[in-house]
C-alpha cells in the first residue's frame, strides 16, 4: 500500500482494472514481443496474455539460453483445497521448470504464514499441503525436479528472516503493507527468506531465480528484491525475477475468490456434481433474453465461462477457443447450450485429474519427508 492508486493486498482483496496502470505505478515490465519469442516453448497462459508482466525475466532466458542452472521458486499457503487459482499458480511453476533441464524448483509450504494468516495449526496444515501436493503431482510436477519443504521445520530460511529483520523498519513495512499484525510482518520476511532459499550455499549459492506470482504479491517480491540487494555482500545474492498473472474473478463474477462465497470457487477435489452445479450457475456474458442474445450476440469478454473457464484452465486449442468466441458474439450460440459444452469439457478434465491426483499419495507423503528424492 506504499504509493497512490492501485492498492496491492497479498493477503486480501486487489481490485485491477487497468493492468497498464499497474506496470506503470509499481515498474514492472509487460511481457511481450521479444521476450515471449524467446520462450522455448508458449505456454497457453503466455500466448493468451494471462500473464502479462515480468520483472528481469530477461535473466532467465539467458540462462535457459546458455543451458546455466536457474530456480523456479514458489509457495503455497496450506488454509484449503486446492482450487483454479492455486491451479494456476502450479501451471506456471510447472511451466517454467519444463523450460530447460538445468531448471530446478523450490516449493515452499507457508505455513506459518497459514497460521499467522489463518490461524491453522502445523498439524492441520500438514494435512492440506499433502493433499495440495497430490495436485501438483497430478498437474505434471516432476518430483525429481523438486525441494519441498515446510517453512516452520525450514531452519534456513528462518534464520534469514531474523537476519533480514536487522534492516527492515516498521514503517517499510507498513508503507508495504498497511498496518497488519505483526504475524504478517514476520511472515513477509520469512516469504522473503523462502524466495531466496535456493540462493544458498547448500542449494548451490547464488543463481537466476523466478518467481511466478498473482499480481497481488507484487509486494513481496519488491521486498525481496530490496533485500536481495541490502545483503549482496553477504550473501551474493541475485534479485529474483518475477512473471505475472492477471487475478481472476470466481465463478460468480466477483473480483477475488472467497470461502464466504463457496459457489464461486471450484475445487479440483470436490464432487463432479457439484462443480457442474457451480459451472452451470456462473457468471455469463449474456443478453437478458434469448431473443437479445440472437440479435446482438453475447459477451465473452465478460463471461467468466469464456475468460476464466475456457480460455485460461481448460481449452488449450487456440482455434477452437477462437471459434467458440465467434459461435457467442454472433448469437449463433446461447448461454444454456455454451454452458452444458462447457461442462463437457471441464468435468472430463477434473475427472481425469481426480483419478491420477488418487494415486499420488504414497509419493506425496514421501516428498513431504524427505524434501527431495532423486
Ligand atoms: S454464450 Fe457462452 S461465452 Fe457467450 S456469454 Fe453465454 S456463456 Fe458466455
């Protein structure tokens, strides 16, 4: 919350409308052209502008380009099931792993910050990150590729936040994030200490690291960055390098998904019927009448089964999205039939998922154990 505009809650409700407005406000660079030519491979959140920024991403293609070694390095927050956002996150995480054979992933399980978030004790959150982890495999993460590790049995990355503590303020912190308790605060450093865990010497020292975020933990990163650079003396440490997503509104069109509003979230682990329910109750972009809707056509800019449904999770065809843009615009097609199509589509996917996700759970429990297996 440190400067004027657009206000960026990591752990609230951000609203952006205007995603230019926000490159300028906080500097960070839009992903195109250039850089997205030089992706060895464009993955569908790529080409379709889902993520659309990035800070120094230029360092990594160079490393991907020079075959050097690079970090991919996320987190998840163990408080629920895993859901389209958290999907999204591990997509792109996955993404950047596949890039390149020297790629090497970090996956952090916040959960102090669950508790100091949430409330939600070590034991229960070791239950849901094992559950969440059974997703990630099953999304395609190579567990060979991996170190994953729960922050509070993390020494390292602790003992870098109390070092990090030596030169961070109150007030940075609070020109960061607004007035919070001071269990965020603390959570933010220890958040900083996992993004540059795989810059230490018992991870091989200083390396390119990228981070794939939601536009809303902009704040981190700038964090991190900041402290990256207080501690280069020490530490050698490379500022990490960060890519973008667009926040996606939930199922009912409202801006952030929410546990108070359980029809706007889909869970990849929840029953087929009621996540049918749920796509079948979506927001649409359609005309109050059939009759409008054949004269005029329909929305799908604004609909969340075209924007957030079809083209960002779950149809990778970029000539069968386009045609079904068409099919709405004209009229040609109504929202009944699109949703019931839709469907289709989506409740193969998740069952699909469902199945391989049900066999992950010895190695799941394994990874949780033993951080990394080769
Ligand atoms: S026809 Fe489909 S894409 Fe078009 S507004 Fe209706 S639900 Fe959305």
């Amino acid at each position: 919350m440190d400067r004027e505009g657009i206000v960026l809650d990591p752990w609230g409700t951000s609203h952006v409308k205007d995603y230019r407005r926000l490159m300028e406000q906080f500097g960070i660079e839009p992903l195109e052209g250039e850089l997205i030519e030089r992706l060895p491979y464009k993955h569908r959140l790529v080409r379709r502008r889902i993520i659309f920024g990035h800070r120094d991403l230029e360092m990594i293609l160079r490393a991907i380009e020079e075959g050097e070694e690079y970090a991919v390095m996320t987190g998840i927050k163990p408080s629920g099931e895993f859901h389209l956002g958290t999907k999204l996150t591990s997509e792109e995480f996955i993404y950047f792993l596949s890039l390149s054979p020297k790629a090497r992933g970090f996956f952090a399980i916040a959960d102090l910050e669950a508790y100091a978030d949430n409330k939600i004790p070590l034991e229960e959150s070791y239950r849901i990150a094992l559950s969440n982890l059974m997703d990630m495999l099953a999304l395609g993460l190579d567990p060979r590729r991996v170190y994953v590790y729960r922050q509070s049995q993390e020494m390292p990355v602790m003992q870098l936040a109390f070092i990090f503590s030596r030169s961070v303020t109150y007030n940075t912190l609070e020109a960061i994030y607004g007035p919070r308790p001071f269990g965020l605060y603390l959570s933010a450093l220890v958040q900083a200490g996992d993004i540059l865990n795989p810059q230490l010497p018992h991870h091989g020292g200083p390396k390119p690291t990228v981070v794939p975020v939601g536009a809303d933990q902009d704040p981190h990163i700038r964090l991190t960055r900041d402290l990256a650079r207080k501690y280069r003396g020490e530490f050698g440490f490379v500022p990490p390098a960060a890519t973008y997503h667009k926040l996606l509104r939930d199922l009912t069109g409202q801006e952030k998904m929410s546990k108070r509003n359980p029809m706007g979230i889909l869970y990849l682990t929840e029953s087929l019927e009621s996540a049918r329910r749920k796509v079948m109750n979506a927001f649409t972009g359609g005309r109050a009448t059939a009759e409008e809707q054949r004269r005029l056509g329909g929305e799908p800019e604004k609909c969340v089964i075209f924007v957030e449904l079809l083209s960002t999770h779950f149809l990778e065809d970029d000539k069968q999205l386009e045609e079904w843009y068409w099919e709405c615009k004209s009229g040609r097609m109504l929202c009944g039939e699109c949703k019931a199509r839709a469907w289709e589509l989506i409740g193969a996917w998740l069952k699909r998922h469902q199945e391989r996700r049900a066999k992950m759970r010895d190695l799941a429990e394994r990874l949780l154990e033993e951080k990394t297996l080769s």
